[in-house]
C-alpha cells in the first residue's frame, strides 16, 4: 500500500525584503535608500517619504548585530527647564550609566510633536533607543525608529501615542482625587483646579480626579472654578489671580503641577493673602523644592525617580530583544501632606 502523502503547492518562497529590493521598487539608488535608513538630510523630502512608504509597506526592519549595539539613549524633552525635568533626567541617567550607555537629551522646537528634522537627527545618531517625555508621534514616525530597531518608550505621555509604543506615567486621576479629597476633608467647599493644557491626556485625567472627588462627596461642581494653565509657574500665577480676586474667591486651589503652585503662592503673597490661613494650596509632581517652599508645599508625589528608571529599565529591555511584560504602566501616587492645607477661616 502506497502511504506516500504529497504537500498542497504553496507557490514559491516569499523573498527577503532587502535594501536592494526596496532600491528596485523605488526607482533610486541603494545608497538612496541606505542615506534614507540612516536620517541623512541630503535627500529630497519628496524621495524620502516615497522610500519611507515602502520601508513600511514592505514591513523592512534592519537587524543589527549585538556586538554593534549603541551605548546611547536619546531623551526627548517637550520642556526641559523645569525641576521636573531635571528630576526626571536624573533618574534616566542613573538607570542608563548602570549599563555603562550615555544619555543625549534633545528639546522640541515644535508643540509636543517631533519635527522631521529632529526625527533625520535622532535617526543618524541611532541610538538604542529614545525616550519621549511629554512628546507624541505619530504611526508614520514610529515606523521609521522600527524600521531602524529603535524602540520608544513615552513618559507621561500628552496625547494619543500607537498602542505598540510603552508608556510609564503616574495614575493622574487617583492623585488628583486624593488631593481633592484632601481639601474636602479639611472642610473647604469651594476648591480651585488650576490643571495643565487641555489637549494633555493627563491634564485632563487630573481634572477628572478632580470632578470625581467632588461627586463622590455630594459637592457640587462649579465649572468656573476649573482651570486650564500651561503647568508652568506663570499659568499657576495668572488663573490664581483671577480666581483669588472673584467676588466669592476659593478657600482652595489645586495645582495640576507643583510649578503652578508656585504662581499660586506668588500671587497670594501680591494680594495679602495668607497660605494656610486664607488659602489652603496642593501641588502635583512631589518635586525636591516643595519641601522648601514657605509653608512647605501639600503635593501628590508621582515618583518621578522611579518613573525615569522604569522607562529606561524597559527601554534597555527591548533594545536586547526582549518584551515588556506591563507595555502601559500608570505608577501609583502619594498624597504628600505639608503645611500649606488646613482648615477654611470661619
């Protein structure tokens, strides 16, 4: 009996992507493609978005060999001139020089997404991988740092990223409820939001913590009294100020940043107004410099030294291969209890 068993045609072997054939299917050069792959800017944007196309389309990704590994990681920056900022580079820089791999912080000239030149940029350095801090990309970016086996990891990520990019924040609505209930707690009725941008994913978790807090109590909520600053000093500064000379001012304000508590605190020094006897204040961020503020600044602490170290830890993960167990981490918070909160003046 004849028990031989045939395997239906499956057609030929589908071909390597190669440089050389995404040259042919372009019409140009290898070494088109090859300045292309590398960030170089001596190519027509018009030529290399045409490559690009393809580069995706055929799903190309270059392998390079581990002996060849980068020891360099790029920190992208939104703002950089913040304690904040320079917290959160502390922390990376102190995961990164355990691998013995350096750190290149780079700041956007644009509004929280990378112009294409910083993208050319970052590609021909090639890092093991970048870091965005408060920054977005879109897929067609992400595409070009795959193309190249440049993983990206976001921190507190500002908008909508591609699900395939990890991201490490802090669980803004429950630090904002925290805070919130806080104040609540305390007895004051009449509670301020001052958070950051509205288009910020985590402005507006804030704001939500916020609302919830209030709800939560049988307080009702008075759109008024919400805010949206910039979570710079001088956003905390401006919208105090108008909250703080209304006719039926807030007992207290919550800062969505622990900068714009600091502009709280100025304003209410301009107007006479006294903090906590007047004005109860809470941060957000639990940066080194609340503690010497005066009165120490009442801030939720979102641990930005194990933000920075976490980001970094999987970011190092996935430039040797490996996977990320938990891809969108929300670090949890501390309600962090100083002298700038009591009681509202009977």
């Amino acid at each position: 009996m004849d028990t031989t068993t045939t395997t239906p045609n499956a057609g030929p072997p589908e071909k390597a992507v190669t440089i050389a054939s995404i040259a042919r299917e372009a019409g140009v050069s290898v070494a088109t493609v090859s300045k292309v792959l590398n960030g170089k800017a001596d190519v027509s944007p018009t030529t290399k978005a045409h490559v690009e196309s393809i580069i995706t389309a055929r799903n190309y990704r270059r392998r390079a060999p581990k002996t060849n590994r980068s020891s360099l990681i790029e920190l992208v920056f939104h703002e950089f001139d913040t304690a904040w900022s320079m917290e959160l580079v502390a922390a990376v820089e102190r995961r990164a020089a355990a691998d013995n791999i350096n750190v290149v912080i780079s700041r956007l000239d644009t509004d929280g997404r990378p112009a294409s030149q910083l993208i050319d940029a970052i590609l021909e350095r090639s890092p093991l991988g970048v870091l965005l801090v408060m920054t977005s990309v879109d897929d067609a970016q992400v595409a070009q740092f795959e193309s190249r086996s440049i993983p990206v990891v976001a921190i507190d990520a500002f908008g909508d990223q591609p699900d395939r990019i990890p991201t490490v924040g802090s669980n803004n609505w429950s630090g904002a409820f925290a805070a919130t209930k806080h104040l609540i707690d305390l007895g004051h009725r009449r509670i301020a939001m001052i958070s950051g941008p509205i288009r910020y994913l985590n402005s507006r978790a804030r704001v939500d913590g916020y609302r919830s807090a209030l709800e939560s109590s049988g307080i009702d909520m008075d759109r008024s009294l919400i805010r949206y600053g910039d979570f710079f000093f001088t956003g905390g500064a401006l919208h105090a100020r108008d909250l703080l000379t209304r006719e039926n001012p807030p007992t207290a304000i919550f800062a969505g940043s622990d900068l714009q508590a600091i502009g709280v605190y100025r304003t209410a020094q301009e107007l006479g107004i006294r903090i906590p006897e007047d004005l109860s204040v809470v941060g957000y961020d639990g940066v080194q410099l609340t503690e010497w503020m005066s009165p120490p600044l009442t801030t939720i602490d979102q641990s930005l030294d194990l933000m920075g170290e976490t980001a970094t830890e999987m970011l190092i993960t996935m430039s040797e291969g490996g996977t990320v167990r938990v891809p969108h981490l929300d670090l949890s918070t501390e309600l962090i209890i100083r002298g700038s909160t009591a009681p509202p003046a009977s």
